[in-house]
C-alpha cells in the first residue's frame, strides 16, 4: 500500500526523530531481529521506529551515494524477515515494504510499539535453542537492558500511559480526512495518492486498523 512517510522524509533525520531510526546496509538477521525486538518494546514511549535495509550511517548520518539492495535479493530477504520473526516471543511482526529512493532499492520496517510485551529475541537466531534476551533501543542501538531499565520495561508494560492505549471504541466519524490527508502530503507519504481508496484502507496501513476496527491511540 505505501509507507505512511515518505521514505526522503525518513532519510533526511529531521520528519522522525533519528534516534527511531535504524540504518542497515545490508540484511543481517540477527541485528535486524535484535532492532525489531528493541522497537517493539518501546522503552521510554518512543512508539517503535523504523529500520531501513540498504543504506549505511557515518558519523550518525546517511552515508551517499546510498548503496541500496539487489533487486534479486529482495523477496528472499522479506522471506526470512518473517521466518525470524517467529523466534520472537510474544510473537511480533513488522510492516515490510520495499521502496525504491533515487533509483536504488530499499526495505523499510515499520515496527510500532507492541502491546503485549515485554518482547524476547534470541541473542543468534542460528544457534539452536539460543538464549534469549530482551532488546530495547538506548541512543541509535539495540541493546541488553539494564537490570534497571528491564525493571522499568516491566512496569511501563503493565502500566500502559493512557495516551499510549489503543482506543477501540472510536468510530470513522470521529477522523477527519483533511487533517489526515494534509499530513500525509506534509510528510511526503506514499499513501497521500490514495485518497480516491476511502479511509480504511489508508488506516491499515497506518496499523491504525484491523480486521475492519479502529485501533487508534487515546
């Protein structure tokens, strides 16, 4: 369908915030996973992140020319995305989308925040019966937490923030294309050429419905 920013918006650090974002230049599915992981927990109420498979960082920022991925390459890697995901417990997998920027392909992940965590991974997903650890997202990298921070995982997710929960007694009244369609041309979405496909369409893929019920935020 699209992803709900841009991805120019996303790569020039300012529209989201840099530390929500994961820059890969190839596909490695262990720090792919651990990333997944991390974003998935959302310590501190970052909201998950985004990982981009196909680009590198130096010093911070995006390295240019970017390198992109080999068309070939492409499925077989969102293959084994899904495959890895399922050593994630609770079981947790992200949106994929492959987007092509200045004429190189990418795979972008968007991965919210879960509500059923916390959320292990294996520290290798090639070992078998590979220890596993929580992952959260400290700065720009997927780490082990701290006794300390995993004791603040654990309450943030029994205690949700209540800005933070699903509302699921919303209704399709209750949004208004306008504010949402000028946000989605403000941030350069690819959703933004959808408007003619109705709202909940564009909301899915926004992970702001399913199975045909609004799960927007308080």
């Amino acid at each position: 369908m699209g992803l709900s920013v841009g991805i120019g918006k996303l790569l020039d650090g300012h529209t989201v915030d840099r530390l929500r974002l994961s820059f890969e230049p190839t596909y490695d599915p262990d720090s792919s996973i651990h990333a997944i992981c991390a974003f998935a927990n959302g310590l501190e109420g970052n909201n998950g992140g985004f990982i981009i498979i196909g680009v590198e960082e130096e010093n911070g920022l995006l390295k240019q020319p970017i390198k992109g991925l080999n068309p070939k390459d492409i499925d077989a890697i969102q293959k084994d995305i899904v495959n890895k995901c399922h050593f994630i417990r609770p079981l947790y997998i992200p949106r994929i989308d492959v987007v092509t920027y200045l004429g190189k392909h990418l795979i972008v992940l968007t991965c919210t925040a879960g509500q059923d965590g916390p959320y292990y991974a294996p520290k290798s997903v090639f070992a078998n019966q590979s220890e596993k650890s929580v992952y959260v997202r400290l700065g720009s990298l997927s780490s082990v937490p701290t006794q300390s921070q995993l004791r603040d995982l654990y309450d943030q997710c029994q205690i949700i923030p209540f800005d933070d929960r699903y509302n699921p007694y919303i209704e399709l009244s209750d949004i208004s294309p306008f504010y949402l369609f000028d946000y989605l041309r403000e941030v350069q979405s690819d959703l933004s050429s959808l408007t003619d496909s109705g709202l909940f369409p564009i909301l899915e893929s926004m992970e702001l419905e399913r199975g045909g019920t609004l799960i927007t935020r308080k």
